[in-house]
C-alpha cells in the first residue's frame, strides 16, 4: 500500500509573529498589548516603546599608581528605565547608534 505524501502547504503568513514581553508566547504581532507593531526602540527593561538617551557608566576620574586617568563608558540605554535598547519588540536586536 503505497501513500501518497501530500506536502504540507502552509499559507504565508501576512502579519509577522511577534515574540516580545506583551505576552509569553508567540503571537500576531500588534494583536492586545503587543507593541511588535511600534517603532522601535524598546526598553530593554520594561519593553515599552521609548526613546534613547546618552549614559556615561564609566567610572570617572582614577588614579592608578600615580597617573591620572578619566574612564568613560558611554551607551545608549532607554530614557525610562537607562536599560539597553532594541530595535525590536521581541528585544533580541541590540539597538545601534
Ligand atoms: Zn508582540
Ligand atoms: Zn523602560
């Protein structure tokens, strides 16, 4: 007996899935909460659409046996919550500058 193997025809999907914090699993994006269909960035944080801000984590000004030195750590962190940002609701792409 011989089947016949029907491939599985999928229809493309219009509306792309969305993974990000408004829910626990993947959904339609823009569906309820979701803000997969915002414009970025997205607060790493509290993953609400927001917008960017200059943070300096450096330590500042040191000495370190005998000689002066400033340390600067500038990024680019949400104006929320000074968290990393993302292009992308889902927060799996690092925002650049
Ligand atoms: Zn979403
Ligand atoms: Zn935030």
């Amino acid at each position: 007996m011989s089947a016949v193997l029907q491939p599985v025809l999928r229809r493309r999907r219009v509306q792309e899935t969305c993974l990000c914090a408004a829910y626990r699993f993947p959904h339609r994006a823009g569906s309820g909460t979701c803000r997969g269909d915002q414009p970025g960035p997205f607060c790493g944080s509290c993953g609400e659409p927001c917008d960017t801000t200059r943070a300096d984590f450096g330590v500042g000004a040191y000495e370190y046996w005998g000689s002066m030195g400033f340390d600067r750590n500038v990024q680019t962190v949400s104006d929320c919550c000074e968290a990393t940002v993302f292009r992308d609701a889902a927060l799996r792409h690092e925002w650049e500058d």
